[in-house]
C-alpha cells in the first residue's frame, strides 16, 4: 500500500484547497522512502496525521485532538475558523494497493460543513475510471481492515508522543496493547471464548424450555394409512380416467350417427324452412322488378338496329341542315360585295372574276356535303335529343336486367339447396330416437367426468395431508436431532474451552518467540552498544518487555537512557510492523524526541530509511535539523520535501513544496 497524495481543504489551519504530493517514486525506475514535512510546533503536522486517520477510518478513527467529544463536535472543531460556515471542509486520501496481482488506486473522499447534517461526513470512493462505486462506499469499514486493520494502524501511523509513553511505562500502553493481540489473533480467540458461552446459554434455554416430542409411532402409522388411502385413490382415478375416455368415445360416435343420419338437419328443418320462404319472397320481388323493367323501354332492346339508324339518319340530317344553313349565308354574304364592288370604281370584268371566284369557292366547300339522298326522318332538335335519352336509358336497363337475372339465378340455386337438406333430414320419429341416444351418451360422460373430477381432488387433497405428516415426521427427527445435538454442544463446551486456552497459551508463545527475536535485531541495529542487550522477551499476560545481558542477568529498565529507551519503543514498534506481515506505509510525527547527537544519527541512518517502502516523518526544526536532513539527502532517503509554513497572525498554514528548514 502506497499513499500518493492527500489533498486539504479548509481543514483544521489549512485554509483553501492545499495538496501534497506523498509518492516516493522520483520517476519510473526510482523511488525514494522519505516524505519529509517540517513545521513549527503548533503549525499543523498533527493535523496532517489526524487528516490521513479520519480518511482511513472516519469516525472510528484515534484522533489526537478528538479526546471525548463526538464525531460530529469533532467534525465542527476540524472546519477552519476562517472560512465561510456554509463552505465545506474536505479531505482526500489518495493510495494504491495491489488487488489480484494488479495494482488499484482508489481516492477517499470525506467532506462536511459545520453542523454537518446527522453529525456525519459524506464518504466517497472515486475509483480509477472516475466512478464512484457505492457498493464499496457501503462496505468501506470492512473492506480498509483487511488493508490497514484499525487495530494496528497504530504500528504504522504514531507519534512521539506515543513513542514516549511507551518508552517510560513499564507495560505498553492500551493502543498497543490492542495492536498486539490483533497482530497476534488473540482477540479472535478470546472472541471466540466468549462466543462459546454464549452459545452454551443459549442451547441450556432451548433444552429447558423444550416441549414434549411428538408421538414418532402414531405419526408412522397416520402416515403410512394416509399413503394407503393415496394408492387406493389413485387406482380409482386411473379407472375413472379410462371410463370417462371410453365414455367420451361412445358420445362421439352417437354425435357422428346423429349427423349422418340426419339428426341435426332435422332439428333445424324449421329454421332450413324459414330461410326457404325469405328465398322465395326474394325471388318474387327480383321477377316483380323485371316485370317493371319490360313495362318501360327494355322492348325496345328488340329493335337495336333500327334505333341506330334512326340516331344515324338523325345525325345526317341534322348536319345537313347546318350546311345548307351555312352555305345560304355565305351566298348572302358575297351578293352583299358584289353590291358594294359595282359601287365602287373597279371594272365590270374585274367584278365578274370575282363573283366567279366566289361562286366556284363556296361549290368547291360544299361539294363534299352534298345529300346523295333525300331527307325522309325530318326529326327537329328535341326528337332527337328524346332519342338519345331513349338509348342512353336503354343501356341501363339493359344492365339492371342482367344483374336481377343473376341474382334471381343464384336464388333459385339456394332454395335447390335448402330443398335437398329438407329432403334429408330424418322422419319425426327417428330424430327423437336419435337425440335422445345422444343426450344419453352427453349425460353418462359428464357423470364419469364428475366422478373423476372428485377422485382427483380428494388425491391433491392426500398428497398435502401425506406432505404435512412427512413435515411432521421430519420435524420430530429434526428436534430430535437438536435435541441431541444440544446436549452434546453442552457437555464438549468445557473441553472446546480447555482446548482454546492451550491453544491460545501456543499461539501467543509461538508469536511472541518470533516478535521477541524481531524487536532484540531491531534495537540492537539502532543501538551504538551492541553489548548492552543479548536477550530481549515479552510477557505473555501484560506484553512488557524484559531486557537480559551476555550473562542471562536481567537488565534495569531504569538503567537505559531516555534516548535508549525511545529507540528500544521505536525497535518495539518496527519489530510489530515486520511481524505483521503487512507492506504498509509509516508515518511518524515527531520522531526524534529527546535522542542524543549519537542515537538520532543511527535512527536517520538505519531506521527511517528502513522503517518501511514509503516513510512520512512530520518534524519540527530540532529534530531532524541541518546535519540530519543532509545526511538523508547525501543517502538518497528523501523523495519529497514540503514545509508547513504557520502565521501565527491569521493563525494558517500554508504547504510550501520543495523546501524545508534548510
């Protein structure tokens, strides 16, 4: 896990929107442990520390300035004091971690504003394509323990303080008490005692408070009369199924000679007669409507040729009186100037040659007109518009006729029709004969189908008694088996116990062996006197540690220096972060303390740049000042430097990167 940026806004001193850059890679192929932030006492690297816990954690988290209030009082006292109320207050915490073998980056967001609403934070996960998956906002608490457990989250993320009150207790204070037993799984088996007893009680009350067993042998013998009946009834259905088939086979058959020998058409004889008369009524109104056909023109129809060539002899007269109309006012018109021409002053022969002209004009327009034959219809213009009205009208009588003489065909073929099925149908007597050996097949299948239908329910209804009295059957095994089973969970508690305590006693040693052993090379490579220590063990019960010489002989703690001391806290610290198994990231605020010149150049040396793959040390000036922060420098340790620079005027701080102290 790699912490690669926490960003700040209006967080605590931090006013506005300020990131830090918490990568230890330089570039692709290099990387550098240390983040060095400096700052002046109260100018906010505690704050930074809390920043990262309340982003892992929320209101779980182990704030130092948090003490006894509530989430949502310490929510209010982290919103800074110059901004806005209604603005908000946010932090985000970006990391990478791997997850199935590929590394994932998932950036915690947690925002609020002052009285936030329920005394909550809003949590959001923004994930590498820029979503934000709610199921993990859901299931955050559970999914951060399996990366950085709470419980020891405290062997990675401490200050001086801490480190301090480790260094002057005889017994390890609780914070790392609790971080013990979670590194050593203690508290699952102490969970799991206390889980057992529980258990224990609760199976004590069922066995008390059972009621007594159902009777096992009256419900075998209910059950296996209930499963007789069943077959019985079953049978009976099987037959009443076959019966009702044969019976349905026989109504067919009566259904079959009923329809062949007439039955049906007999049945509807008055209804085949009904639709007889309303044919015949029809036909007589289709000849009545003929009849007034033949009393209008429709004669005529017998004389089509002659009608013709009266129109065409019409026509031809007709014209020819137009002509001769014509032709009489073109000979007026030209006496009219042959007048007119002898008025004026042209010459007679030249008149002459005109009246010529216009004489053999108007003989050659007409030659073709001439009648070749006498006029003998003498018919005027409203004769021979009435004839052809006539043959107009003619035409659709002529077609009106046509379809009667279809319809009154097609009529005349249904009521054939409805005769021969009149013709048909069975005598009076056998189509009673025939219907009531019909009715008496209908009658003996709706009975079967009856029967049948009440075999089978009362067989759905067997099945659900057979079904319950199985239920019951299972449920007198089942309580029986609880029954015994709770007994037995009851008298192998003791032993389960007995044996939990043996193997939490193995546990504990094998783990402490292996921390004792971590925590000894640990401070040993921190220490300039490598003989002040050849043994170093943990007691089980209250995890203080036991200092021994080359001789076996106990050593003081009181004979350790202040300084030795603090490494001997920092060695116990390092030694639990490499037992537990867990690449995490280190933080440390503070991290010098009271060291002498010669203890603090072996923790800049060998500790800070071991401490872990990526090592965020939040100090002030006089800790890691000049000689240290060059020895660091010189050694290659620092990827990243940043300075908190405090005014103590508006009472900010500002991130500077790039600098520090010096």
């Amino acid at each position: 896990m790699i912490f690669l940026e926490l960003v700040l806004q209006n967080f605590g001193p931090y006013s506005g929107k300020q990131v830090i850059n918490l990568n230890p890679k330089i570039d692709e192929e290099s990387s550098h442990p240390i983040i060095l932030l400096g700052g002046m006492n109260g100018g906010g690297k505690t704050t930074l520390m809390d920043a990262i816990r309340l982003a892992l954690y929320g209101a779980r988290a182990q704030c130092s300035t948090r003490g006894n209030l509530s989430y949502s009082d310490f929510l209010n006292q982290c919103v800074n004091n110059k901004i806005d109320p209604v603005l908000d207050t946010r932090i985000e915490l970006l990391f990478e971690h791997i997850e199935n073998d590929k590394p994932i980056k998932y950036r915690v967001v947690r925002s609020w504003t002052k009285n936030p609403k329920d005394g909550k934070d809003t949590l959001g996960i923004l994930g590498d394509s820029d979503t934000w998956p709610d199921a993990l906002v859901n299931i955050w608490d559970e999914y951060i323990e399996n990366l950085l457990p709470l419980g020891i989250s405290n062997l990675f993320l401490f200050d001086g303080e801490q480190v301090k009150e480790l260094a002057e207790q005889e017994t390890p204070p609780p914070v790392v008490v609790d971080a013990i037993r979670g590194l050593l799984g203690l508290e699952l088996a102490d969970r799991l005692a206390v889980d057992l007893d529980i258990l224990v009680n609760r199976k004590l009350k069922e066995v008390g408070n059972s009621k007594d067993l159902a009777n096992l042998e009256e419900i075998e013998t209910r059950l296996t009369q209930q499963q007789e009946d069943y077959q019985t009834t079953e049978e009976k259905v099987e037959i009443l199924k076959n019966q009702v088939e044969e019976l349905e086979q026989k109504q067919q058959e009566a259904f079959d000679k009923f329809i062949s020998e007439g039955g049906k058409i007999a049945a509807e004889r008055n209804q085949l007669e009904l639709q007889q008369n309303t044919k015949t009524a029809e036909i007589e109104q289709v000849r009545q409507s003929m009849c007034e056909l033949a009393a209008d023109v429709l004669p005529l129809a017998l004389i089509p040729n002659l009608l013709n060539q009266a129109q065409t002899q019409g026509e031809k007269e007709f014209r020819h009186q137009q002509v001769q109309i014509s032709k009489d006012l073109l000979i007026e018109r030209d006496q009219r100037l042959l007048t007119w021409l002898n008025q004026v002053e042209i010459s007679p022969v030249e008149v002459e040659k005109i009246q010529s002209f216009l004489i053999q004009d108007v003989d050659s327009l007409y030659a073709k007109t001439i009648q070749t034959e006498a006029p003998w219809l003498l018919a005027d213009d409203e004769t021979l518009s009435q004839l052809d009205n006539l043959i107009y009208h003619l035409q659709n009588s002529k077609l009106s006729a046509k379809e009667k003489l279809a319809i009154l065909k097609n009529k005349e073929e249904e009521i054939h029709t409805l005769e021969r099925q009149v013709q048909t149908a069975a005598a009076p007597e056998d189509y009673t004969k025939l219907r009531q050996a019909l009715e008496t097949a209908q009658n003996q299948v709706v009975e079967a189908k009856a029967n049948y239908e009440t075999s089978r329910r009362r067989l759905t209804e067997l099945e659900t008694i057979i079904a319950k009295s199985k239920r019951e059957l299972s449920d007198y095994t089942v309580e029986n088996i609880k029954h015994k089973n709770s007994e037995h969970i009851i008298t192998s508690a003791a032993k389960v116990q007995n044996t939990l305590k043996i193997f939490r006693e193995k546990l504990t040693l094998r783990k402490l062996n292996k921390l004792e052993e971590e925590v000894k090379n640990c401070f040993l490579y921190l220490l300039h006197k490598s003989d002040l220590v050849h043994r170093i063990t943990i007691d089980t019960k209250t995890f203080s540690l036991l200092l021994y010489d080359l001789n076996g002989k106990p050593v003081p703690k009181h004979r350790l220096s202040a300084g030795e001391k603090q490494l001997l806290a920092i060695a116990f610290l390092w030694g639990l972060a490499k037992v537990s198994g867990h690449r995490l990231p280190v933080a440390i605020d503070t991290p010098l303390g009271r060291l002498d010149s010669s203890h603090r150049i072996n923790l800049v040396e060998r500790y800070f740049p071991s401490a872990s793959h990526q090592v965020i040390l939040l100090s002030t000036d006089t800790e890691i000042g000049k000689k240290e922060v060059e020895t660091l420098r010189e050694n290659e340790a620092i990827a990243r430097e940043y300075l908190l620079k405090y005014d103590s005027s508006t009472r900010q701080t500002t991130v500077v990167e790039n600098q520090y102290f010096w």
